[in-house]
C-alpha cells in the first residue's frame, strides 16, 4: 500500500531528523540505530554481540542505550527487522530499562515472545504484529513493512517517511526468487519508492566484498539430498543456525524422502522451531519428528539430529557431542556432521576447534556446499541502488572494510561522492532541507552480561580478568595487631604465576621484601595507614617480580587486624 508524502509545515521544516546508531557498525552484531525528529525517537533492531576470545567469563554483549535512557519520554518504539539475535537478542535486557512497544511481523513476534517468556517479561511488553505492506505510526514517523528475503522468514525491510524525506532500511536481506518459504523479496515496492524519491539508503553490507549474485535457499535442498545419498549407512548430524527456520525445513523435507526420523537438539533450536511449527511456519510431515531419548529405538542411519553448534559455541550441543559431553549423543564412525553454515568471522579457531575434535572420534564432517548466505551479494546490492536512486548513502551492518565496500557500489551506482557517509556507533548524522552533516555524537558502546550481571562487569573488570589469565596472582596475608606488630605472617600463595616449589628462591626474596617494606612503613611514620602499607607493599613486590621475570601479576596484600 501507498504512503502519501507528509505535507511540511512551517515548524517541521525548521527541525532536522537524526540518524544515530548505537551498535553494529564496527562489526557483525550487535545492530541498533535510533531516529529521531522533534519529540520522537523510533530505533530499528535491538541487537547482541558476542564476547570476543579476551573478554574472559562474559557470555553477551549488548549495546549501551544510555542515550534512549536520557530521552525515554520520547522513545515510541522499537521495529525490528527480523528475528536473528544480532537484531532482537537485547531486547530482554534493554526493554527493562527503556520498556516501549516492539513491533515486527509475525514469526520475529513468536521468537521475541518466548525469549520475553524466559526473561519473565512477556506480561509487561506490548507487542504488535506488523504485515507486510502496512504501516505503523510512531510519533513524527511512518514505518512501512517491505518484505524481504533472508535466512530467516519474515524479514522486513523499512521505508522510515519523515518529514524531511523518506529513509530506506533494508534491514538484512538478499533477493531470492525462489524462497522455501512465502513471496519473494518486493522489488516492485523498492521501485516505487525510488519513484517517489529516497532521501537516504541505510544498506545490509555483510557481502558487499562477494561478486555476483547470492544463491537461492533453494539450492541447499539439492546437496542435502546428495549428502543423504552418499550417507545411506550412516546416522546424519547436520549442525546450523537455530533462526534458520528454512534450512531447518529443507533438512526434514530430505529426512522424510529417505526414511529417516528427526531430532532436534539444542535449546535455542528446540524454542525456535517449536515456535515456528506453532505458526505454521514450518511444515512437518507425520511422524517424523521424535524426541531424543526415542533415538535409541531406531537404527543410526534411520535418524538425523539437527542442532546447535555450527559456529562453534563452546555450550552448544555440537560442542558437547565433539567433546564427549552429551548426555544421550556419542559420536563414533557411524556418524557423518554436516556444517550448515559457514564460521562468522572472527569464529573460524572456534570451529576449527570441533571439527578436530569430531574427526578425533571417528566421524566423518561434511561442508560439501550445504549452506548459502542469507545477505546479498555485489549485484543485489546494485540493483536495490538501482530501484531506490537514494540521494545519500549510509552504509550499514558490518565490519569497516564491509561498509568500505559498499561505500564503493554507491559510487559506482551514481550516489555522489560527498552523499556516501561512512560513521561509527554513536555518530549523530542530521538531515535537513535534504542536506546531511555529522552533528555531535553520543554515548555508545558495549555493555557485558556475565551471568545474571548486566553492566555489573565493566572494563576495569574485564582488565583485572585479562591479567589474571595473563600473570596470574599472588596473593600475600598476614595478620598484625593494635600496635602494628606482625603476629603471623606473611604467607604468599601464587595462582597461575610460578610453581612455589620451583621458585623457592624467589618466593624467599619476596618474602624479605615484604619484611623490609613493613618495617620501613613504620619508621617513617607513613600516614595513611594500612591501606597505605598495602600500597607499599603491592607496588614493591610487583617492581621486583617486574625485574626478576618480567611478569605483572596481581599482587593482592591482605592485613587481619588481632586485637
């Protein structure tokens, strides 16, 4: 459906609308940018990261919104484009601090509702369900619902109406003519907004290096039934994403042609696809999916096990078969394990890592072309340029080397030089009389979850860990009383430092040390007490293991008071 152009009134014309995101433009995750005019902020996507190999015990990262915190009077809502946790995996976490309306369409709603359910927060966020071609108002904005092809059903792209012009979000996308399920991507409506005139183009940039065009989800069903005819004697593991709705469906489509029964394994896949069942998202043919523990009733090469794992996450369910952990799954050289995926970057040791480990207990792994993208290629990405003719370019979704990649199609696509603009999170880009200019920036950055902690873990945190795994600790306890006499002590005990009973030498030399830096305290009448002696302390026995091994552990000086 149509959206007429909003009539500009004298006000209007004098506020500019602002772009500023808030995550994802350093790296693959993480995606959330807000737009603001006047009293209204919307904000597209609610994304998580995931800790990177030196962020030792945080299990997510998820963007610092202290900027929708300050201006929570003028949020009204989030839209999401799909249901990929890059795009919705904060929401739990974010929504308790800055609680709008979520909308999106009808299977990224299912997945958002369970993972609220989890979270206990499902009776406390609205939720509504967008369709296709519709649009929905919020404040100074209309966001119109494109649809779109990904690896993941029901993804939408968004056409942002402003009153300073129309906004094009593809969200994440490729153009797939033969979807596995619904219509292909919309590229009559991209037409007719080009048509209409497209201030700016915010693009998917993931694949903007890669030539060509992305093939169809489609093609995946012809391997799976090569791997399937080549595996007839064995039971089939096929690891991949648990958002892939479509992948999933193509896999149980091969099981049922030869005969096999289903498994799915793996938390995040068993939620996912149970929920896209319940929506009739996906189509299962009777009697072909079982439970795990019916697995033992049926011969090995009667079953497949589709699970979590493909991108080597250390407690996924793939993790634990290759590490000999799974409570009811061994691996052995009945088995063949087919990567579905391909390693996101920066997780490419991690799942090398399993796939040693898989071939170390007999099975045999699979990558034999069992996976296609979910993003568009060069030439899609071209074509989209084509039908939009944005007046600036706004690169989006990616690494900085992505985004310099798509920078680079916009001016081959016509988009004047000066009207591409790459920025960073937090950059607040501001649009006015079709003029653009970075105006300011913002709070932005990365907020950890490390358990049931969120932001509770912060750099200093985090640097205090990466030395504890670098160094290790030496931790030195000793007890004094009311006259500042040492009454036992000092014991040293090391952690992940030095082997005490190689290090004799040196743990004696330390122990002196500390002897001489108490009696020396004292004499000089320091002021500051023992906090001030456990300074001394600390600082003198980290120069001297500095000079004796050129190590800096964290030296941690305890005083018991004795009364």
């Amino acid at each position: 459906m149509g959206v007429k152009k909003l009539k500009k009134t004298a006000n209007q014309d004098a506020l500019p609308v602002k772009l500023i995101p808030l995550g994802g433009l350093e790296q693959i995750g993480m995606n959330i940018t807000a737009f603001e005019y006047g009293d209204s902020i919307m904000v597209v996507d609610c994304g998580l990261g995931f800790p990177e190999d030196d962020m030792y015990g945080v299990d997510l990262v998820i963007p610092d919104v202290s900027y929708l915190e300050e201006n929570i009077d003028r949020v009204k809502g989030f839209v999401i484009t799909h249901g990929h946790e890059d795009h919705i995996g904060a929401l739990p976490y974010i929504l308790r601090k800055v609680n709008v309306p979520v909308y999106a369409t009808r299977l990224t709603i299912g997945i958002i509702e369970h993972k609220l359910e989890e979270h206990n927060m499902l009776d406390i966020t609205t939720r509504k369900v967008v369709s296709f071609g519709s649009t929905i108002t919020l404040g100074d904005f209309h966001v119109e619902f494109i649809r779109t092809n990904h690896s993941i059903t029901d993804s939408a792209a968004l056409a942002i109406y402003t009153p300073q012009g129309i906004i094009v979000h593809t969200g994440d996308f490729k153009v797939d003519y033969t979807p596995i399920y619904g219509d292909a991507i919309d590229l009559q409506r991209f037409g007719e907004l080009g048509k209409k005139g497209v201030l700016a183009l915010l693009c998917d940039s993931t694949n903007a290096e890669r030539p060509g065009f992305t093939p169809s989800e489609s093609t995946v069903g012809e391997t799976f039934v090569s791997i399937f005819e080549a595996n007839r004697k064995k039971r089939i593991i096929v690891a991949t994403f648990a958002s892939n709705v479509d992948r999933v469906q193509q896999i149980i489509n091969t099981a049922y042609r030869y005969g096999r029964k289903c498994v799915i394994e793996g938390r995040s896949m068993v939620n996912i696809i149970n929920t896209a069942i319940e929506l009739e998202y996906l189509k299962v043919p009777e009697n072909t999916l079982i439970e795990l523990e019916e697995l033992k009733n049926y011969p090995d090469e009667q079953t497949v096990i589709i699970t979590t794992g493909s991108q080597g996450e250390r407690l996924a369910a793939l993790s634990r078969m290759a590490g000999g952990t799974h409570k009811k799954i061994v691996l052995g050289p009945k088995d063949a394990v087919i990567f579905s995926s391909h390693p996101i970057p920066g997780n490419e040791k991690a799942v090398t890592k399993i796939i040693n480990a898989i071939f170390q207990k007999g099975a045999d792994v699979v990558f034999q072309d069992a996976h296609v993208s979910g993003h568009a290629c060069r030439e899609e990405i071209k074509l989209i340029y084509a039908l939009t003719r944005p007046k600036y370019a706004i690169p989006v979704h990616g690494e900085y080397k992505h985004l310099k990649a798509q920078a680079k199609i916009a001016e081959q696509m016509g988009v004047e030089k000066e009207n591409i603009l790459i920025i960073q999170s937090g950059d607040v880009l501001s649009i006015k009389d079709e003029q653009i200019r970075k105006d300011g920036h913002v709070q932005s950055g990365v907020v950890f979850v490390d358990g049931l902690g969120v932001g509770d873990v912060g750099n200093v945190v985090l640097r205090d860990r990466q030395r504890l795994a670098d160094d290790g600790i030496v931790l030195i306890t000793f007890a004094m009383d009311a006259e500042n006499r040492v009454i036992a002590g000092p014991e040293i005990v090391t952690r992940g430092f030095v082997y005490v009973r190689e290090a004799d030498e040196l743990m004696e030399d330390i122990h002196m040390l500390i002897d001489d830096t108490i009696v020396e305290h004292f004499e000089k009448n320091n002021p500051g007490g023992r906090n001030k002696l456990k300074t001394s302390i600390r600082e003198a026995v980290s120069d001297y293991i500095w000079g004796k091994t050129e190590r800096r552990p964290m030296v941690l000086p305890v005083i018991l008071d004795i009364e």
